[in-house]
C-alpha cells in the first residue's frame, strides 16, 4: 500500500434522516406537538464515512440509494465532502433509506430505519469494487447493509491485508463466519449484551463481555474489542490489555452520531499507523465533538474542531 492519505473504505448504508425534536417521545397511541424538525443526511456507513473523509482520510463509499430525490441530494454529499462515490448504486425498483428520529431536550434519541436500497446492496457490487477494498488499510462495515454482503467485503479484505473493523450497529445477532474477519469490534453497550449474551452494567462485566467477543473474532494478538460507553468513554480490550479510557466531558445537543463519529474517526486513526490506544482516545474525542452539534452528519467533527475540544496532542 504506498499511498500517502491514509485509505479507508466504507461499506453501508446512506440514508435522510427525517429530525423532530420534542419536550419527549410520543407515548403509545398519542399526538404529539413538537418543536423543531429538519432533513440531514444520515446513515450510519455515510456518516463514518463522512467523518474520515472530514479527518484527512481518503475514502470510498460502498452502498446503494434510489433514483429519488433523497439518493440525488446524498449522492451531491458525497461530493461535497470528497468521497468516492463511484460505487454508490443507484435502484430504480426501491427508494432511498430513511431514519426517522426524535430528539428530547437534553439530546438523547430515539430512531426508527427503513432500510430500502440499503438492503438491495450485493455481493456483485462489492465485487466489482474489490481493489478499492484490496488497497485501503481499512475496511469499516456496520449494520445498515445485509449481513452477507458484509461479510463478503471482509473477506476480501482479509486477503489482502486490508484491516476490518465492524461497528455493529443496529444490535442484532452475528455468525461467527462474519466476525471471524473481524479485527476490531466496536459495539456499544446494549449491542455488547444481545452479542455476548451476557449482562454489562459495570466496567468488569464490560471487561468479561468483551472477553467473550474477542473469542469469536480473527485470530490474531491484534484482534481488539473497543466498547463505547458514551459519556463513560470506552473500553479497550486486546490479548494482552484491557484498559478504560475517560470520555471529555461536553453539554450534549443531539447524541445522534456519535458513534458514528467515533468508528470514522478510530479508523482513520487506524489507517494513519496510530496505536490502538491513541486511536481510541482520538475517536473518544471525536464521538465528544459531535453530540454538540444537531444532526448526525453536519456533527461530523474536523480535527480543528477536535483539537479545539480538547487540546490533542495527535
Ligand atoms: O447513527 C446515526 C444514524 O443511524 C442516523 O444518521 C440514521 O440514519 C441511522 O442510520
């Protein structure tokens, strides 16, 4: 790999996320009057995509959105923020996916996704951007997109050198056939419990849960499980070490992306040769930066911001 910027490709999802902020969320059956509402692109793959591409990686999205207004206006993103999109697909049969979202008064979320063109991504495609994954020093995958497709694309990377972290997100059940490619897993907390099957809510059933995934992922001394706690920080555990590193402390605005700004921002760390460890206290900062800023992508940090927040030495 003889590029200069560090290379990340991204597999998932691109989506608009549809924002009503609220005094709470409606309860069953109610109506409710809310405060605010606007359209922002979205998407867990677009927006770690977006925030490598903001911190100096070059990156290259793999996905699928529909020829619809919605896909146009994130295809236009893409551009803006210097992303390849020569492999986002465009479906005529199927629109492009949605998130709906509301936001309480002190940023804390709720989230609804309809997947759409998402979930028409396949193997084909990821096939034919296989050197785009075969070049970079990592590959990012999470959860929008189908799971074999996944798990193709690691494949593929694991041939080539190429590093996998998996952030998966929305929580759901994994074979160990994808997670055997994987080399850093990033779950948060209640992804951590439906994974491991085990109970998280102190810093040593943390430990021991990530333990158990560690057990079911690449076999190598490298392999790492990175677990965010939110305002707690994370969890870093590999063979040899596990150690919790502090979260800053911000006033939240919306908490929607931050972790999305912390798998984008640990893998460009990653790919730029850093350590696990100063890769993790870099993506810490970056989950920080963004839940003072509405929206998930537009909250994106820049490593001016980051260095602004919190003086990092990178
Ligand atoms: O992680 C935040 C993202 O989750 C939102 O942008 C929404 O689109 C959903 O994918």
């Amino acid at each position: 790999m003889n590029h200069t910027a560090p290379k990340v490709t991204v597999v998932g999802s691109l989506n608009v996320d549809l924002v009503c902020r609220a005094m709470r969320r409606p309860d069953k059956g109610e109506t409710l009057i809310g405060d605010a509402f606007d359209i922002f692109t979205g998407g867990k793959g677009f927006n770690q995509a977006t925030a490598a591409a903001r911190l100096g990686a070059d990156v290259t999205l793999i996905g699928s959105v529909g020829a619809d207004l919605f896909g146009d206006m994130l295809l236009a993103a893409t551009e803006n923020e210097h992303i390849d999109s020569r492999f986002v697909t465009k479906r005529t049969n199927v629109g492009t996916g949605v998130a709906t979202i509301v936001i309480e008064p002190d940023g804390d979320n709720s989230i609804i996704v309809v997947p759409r063109a998402n979930m028409a991504l396949t193997t084909a495609n990821i096939d034919a951007a296989a050197d785009c994954i075969a070049d970079a020093d990592v590959l990012l995958l999470q959860l929008e997109t189908p799971i074999a497709v996944s798990e193709h694309a690691a494949a593929i990377a694991k041939k080539h050198d190429t590093r996998v972290i998996l952030n998966p997100a929305p929580a759901q059940p994994l074979p160990d056939s994808l997670l055997g490619y994987v080399d850093i897993l990033t779950p948060n907390q209640s992804e951590t419990e439906l994974l491991s099957e085990m109970k998280v809510s102190n810093h040593e059933e943390a430990r021991r849960a990530a333990k158990v995934l560690r057990a079911r992922m690449v076999d190598t001394a490298d392999a790492a499980v990175v677990l965010t706690l939110g305002e707690q920080g994370a969890l870093m555990l590999t063979a040899t070490t596990s150690e919790h590193i502090s979260a800053l402390s911000v006033e939240p605005v919306d908490t929607t992306g931050a972790g999305d700004a912390f798998c984008g921002a640990l893998a460009t760390a990653l790919a730029n040769g850093e350590t696990l460890r100063s890769a993790v206290a870099f993506a810490n900062a970056a989950g920080a930066a963004a839940v003072t800023v509405m929206g998930a992508t537009p909250s994106m940090p820049t490593r001016t911001k980051i260095d602004r927040l919190s003086n990092f030495q990178y």
